[in-house]
C-alpha cells in the first residue's frame, strides 16, 4: 500500500483518514504541538485508527514543510474565526450573553 492511500485528498486544505470525517491537523495538532503518542492520540479520537494516526505522522514527516504550513494556516484560520466570533457574535450568542447579564445583575441585586 502507497503511504498516501491512507488519506482522502479533499482539497489542498482538507486532508483526512481515508473513510474519517476527521482532519489530519487533527492527529497533527495532537502530535506535533501537544506531544502526544499514536496511542494517546487513538483515545482521543477513537474514530482514527492507529494506523492511520501511525500512517499520518509518517506522511507529516516525509512532507513536513508542506504540512507546517498545513498546520500553520490551520490555526490561523481558527484565531480569525476565534477573532470575528468574538467582535461580531451571532444573534444566538449576543442573546445568551445578554440572559447571562441580567441574571448577574439580579443575582447581585438580591
């Protein structure tokens, strides 16, 4: 087996686990910034299998300058999703914190 037959090639920032809705920054984020082992990992995602978590950190290392800046864009987007969600929150959201305001207000006036 090809080592990249154990990924689905969505899009050049969408690769996954073969048959996993799960993104290989993922496994990445767990292995490369958090220093977890293939085996830590499987418990955390219980979807991927540990040769797929084993098959993804071999394919980070014989490509890794091509999934840092995977990964590096991969955070990035999600501190700008981060950012936007907290200057400019859904109308869910500024409900929920306005609820959350007047039971503080109450609870201290009483």
């Amino acid at each position: 087996m090809v080592l990249e037959d154990y990924f689905d090639f969505l899009a050049a920032d969408d690769i996954r686990p073969r048959g996993t809705r799960i993104g290989i920054e993922s496994v990445l984020y767990e292995s490369v910034h958090n220093g977890r082992s293939p085996e830590q990992i499987a418990e955390l995602l219980p979807v991927v299998t540990i040769e797929q978590i084993y098959a993804s950190v071999l394919y980070y290392l014989r490509n890794r300058a091509v999934l840092d800046a995977y990964l590096a864009n991969w955070l990035e987007s999600g501190r700008a999703s981060r950012d936007l969600q907290a200057h400019q929150p859904s109308p869910a959201v500024s409900r929920l914190r306005e609820r959350i305001a007047r039971h503080e207000s109450r609870r201290r006036a009483s």
